[in-house]
C-alpha cells in the first residue's frame, strides 16, 4: 500500500525553483543518506517543475532539458534507486505547468507511460493554467487512473491548492496526497495561516490519502525560491515543524540540504517529532480550546481598556497516538507571551477518573511527572509546548 504513512521526502522547489540539474539531484541524494535523513525515513526526493524543455518532440513525448539533464531521467532515477531512495517528478492538471512548460491536460496516460518508464515513483501535479471548461475532479481522476494504468506503483501527489476543496474528494479519485492550500512563503505568517486553515479538514486525512500542506520551509533563513518577508527564528522553524506533525500531514523538506545548519538538520530528524507525524493510527488533531491572547496595551487611550485582544492564537490541541500514548499542544500564535490553559476534564479526564496524565516534553525528552486536574503552561509568543503523555493512575 503507497502513503499507509504520511510520505517524507525533499522537493526542489523551495529553494531552487528552476536552478536544478542532474549534479544538484545527484549531490541532494548523497546528501539524503550520508547525513541520515534516508534513515531518519525520508524516501522520495521530488523534481518539481523546470526540468522539461519547452516543447514535446515529435511523437508528442516530454523531454527532460539536456542542459540540466544530460544523462536524461531514467540514469537519474536509476541513480536515486540506487541510494536506497524513490524519484519524483512533476507536471500539472493543465495545459502548462505555473512556470511555463508543457503540461499533462490531454496527454495523461502517453506522460503517466513515460514517468513509469523512467522509473518515477511519485508524481506531483500541479493545477496552474487549467482551462476554465476543464472538470477539476475528473482530470485528477483521468491521471490517477493513468498511473494505475502504467502498473507501477506511483504516489499520486494532486496540488490543487484548496481549490474546490480537495479533502472532499480527492481520496475518492485515488490520490495519496493533496495539496489543500496555496503556496507556503518561507515567514512565519505563512505557515500559521496555512496550520489555521487546515484544522478543521484533517479529519479527513489518513492512511492512503493525506492533507497536504506544502513542503517545509524549515531551515532554509529567507534562501532560494520562496523567501518573501521575514525569515524565521528557530522557535518558529521548531513550530512549523512540530505542527505539521502534529497534524500528521506529510513531511517534504525544502531547504538545501548541503548547507541547512545543524540545529534545523537535528529537528528535521527529531525522532520524537517524527514519531507523532508517522503513528501507525494517524489520526488527526483534537482542538481543546482555542482562543484570543490578552496582552498588555501600554498605548491605551484614555477610557480604553489597558490590554488588547489578539483573537484565534492560543490553542491546546491533544491527539490520541498508537501504544497508549497521546500528544498534547500548547501553541501559541500571537506575538506576545501567554499562560494557555488546559483543564484534564475537557481531555476527558475528570478528577473522578482517578487518572492523570504522565507527561514528558517532545522537544527535549524530559520528562515533567504526572498533571492532574489541570495543566497550564506559560508560553513565549511564536512558540509553542509538545508533550508526549500516558494515561497513570492518579494517587491523590
Ligand atoms: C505551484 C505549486 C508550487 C510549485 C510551483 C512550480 O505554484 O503550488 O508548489 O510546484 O507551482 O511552478
């Protein structure tokens, strides 16, 4: 079964966009395994768009630019294989890719026949120039069928961006992966919206057809292709990844893996994290509370109440985890620091259980004892708690 597991992997288009080549996809693949992320269960490593030249050749084949691609694709698969990991490629549901190449609208089935025959394991499919009489769903049910056709087995990644909301559909047209929002900028704004805008979906992602909410940014400091504002700090990278395995969504990498620093490279590979993102259950989040942050507002006229209201951004999000265990969140949006709270009640804990919850942090290991009743934490702005907790009895 493909995707039983939220898919992990690296994506070219996050740094590089139309800067890629053969050598890049070559040293990326090393990269993957002597730094340990092959290990760490990063398996696809995706060409996004820019690879093809601008035209079909004579029989109406794609055709990888020989610039970039000397060797052509299927030297290149055969190269990725052989480290142990799977190639991924891209086209679109339209009749041109977003950059300006030519796409698979109509020629489905001849472009599913000639990524298998290169020895393409995922394929990315963009939405970009879709021709306004085109039916979204069944041209993404016409590639799915497609790649079926081909025999291989082919991750079936659909990027419609939200558009006629995906989650509705498209684990009925086959696809293992969608794309559910626009495209992520490498600022904090960014990913916040994009966490925001997906929690009430999630509960349709799962085993076989996961949310997608675009490849990471984490690491990359405002380099390459989408560095739009202002970069991250560390705590935010930390959030952005920790939510998206909160959110049990898939995990492709964006940064240049030859040069990200050590301390992104260690959160990228953070087993505690990466164990929320890949529970054998992959159930989706549970919102607890979510609500306004209050901070002080030392600009208040008179008449005004000195504190001001800073609506949706402080949430308790818990999830339930495979082998008894459970992740709880404490994710705080808003700019200024801020207790957010957590009654074990509304966990379905009341103090008449006689349980309480042994609680240990995701980030750092440690373990914080057992919480009974009620568990608050105090929580710096653009940052967040993780706690991977177990259910114990109560002795008070
Ligand atoms: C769209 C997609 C991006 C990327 C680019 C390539 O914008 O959403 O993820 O694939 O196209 O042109």
């Amino acid at each position: 079964m493909l995707a039983k597991l939220p898919p992990l992997g690296w994506n070219s288009w996050n740094t590089f966009g139309e800067k890629i080549s053969d050598s890049l996809i070559r040293e990326m693949a090393d990269i993957i395994v002597e730094h340990g992320y092959r290990d760490a269960g990063y398996e696809y490593l995706v060409i996004d768009d820019c690879w093809s030249l601008r035209d079909r050749d004579e029989n109406g084949l794609l055709v990888p630019d020989p610039e970039k691609f000397p060797y052509g694709m299927k030297a290149l698969a055969d190269y990725v294989h052989a480290k142990g990991l799977k190639f991924g490629m891209y086209s679109c549901a339209g009749v041109m890719t977003c950059a300006g190449y030519p796409s698979s609208y109509d020629h489905e089935f001849t472009d599913a026949q000639t990524f298998a025959s290169w020895g393409v394991d995922f394929l990315k499919y963009d939405f970009c120039n879709f021709p306004e009489t085109g039916d979204c769903r069944t041209r993404y049910q016409t590639m799915s069928m497609a790649l079926k056709s081909t025999g291989r087995d082919i991750l079936f990644s659909a990027c419609n961006w939200g558009q006629k909301e995906p989650w509705k559909w498209m684990r009925s047209v086959g696809a293992h992966m969608y794309r559910s929002t626009g495209d992520i900028m490498d600022n904090y704004r960014s990913f916040t919206d994009i966490f925001r805008s997906q929690l009430d979906n999630l509960c349709m992602s799962a085993a076989g057809s996961f949310n997608d909410m675009d490849m990471l940014t984490v690491g990359m400091g405002g380099k390459g292709n989408v560095g739009v504002g202002k970069t991250c700090t560390y705590e935010e990278y930390r959030m952005q990844f920790a939510l998206w395995c909160l959110c049990s969504v898939p995990l492709m990498l964006g940064a240049d893996l030859r040069s990200v620093a050590p301390e992104y490279e260690a959160l990228m590979k953070h087993p505690g994290l990466l164990r929320i993102d890949q529970d054998a259950e992959c159930r989706s989040p549970y919102v607890i509370r979510k609500g306004s942050v209050f901070t002080s507002n030392p600009d208040a006229k008179e008449g005004e109440m000195p504190w001001r209201q800073i609506p949706d951004s402080s949430y308790t999000i818990f999830r339930h985890l495979s082998d008894g265990e459970f992740a709880l969140a404490f994710i705080n949006l808003s700019e200024a620091e801020s207790t957010i709270h957590c009654e074990l009640v509304d966990l379905g804990l009341p103090v008449s259980s006689g349980f309480a919850l042994d609680v240990r942090d995701a980030f750092t290991g440690e373990s914080l004892g057992a919480k009974r009743d009620y568990f608050n934490q105090h929580v710096p702005g653009h940052d967040m708690r993780l706690y991977l907790c177990r259910l114990v009895r109560s002795h008070a």
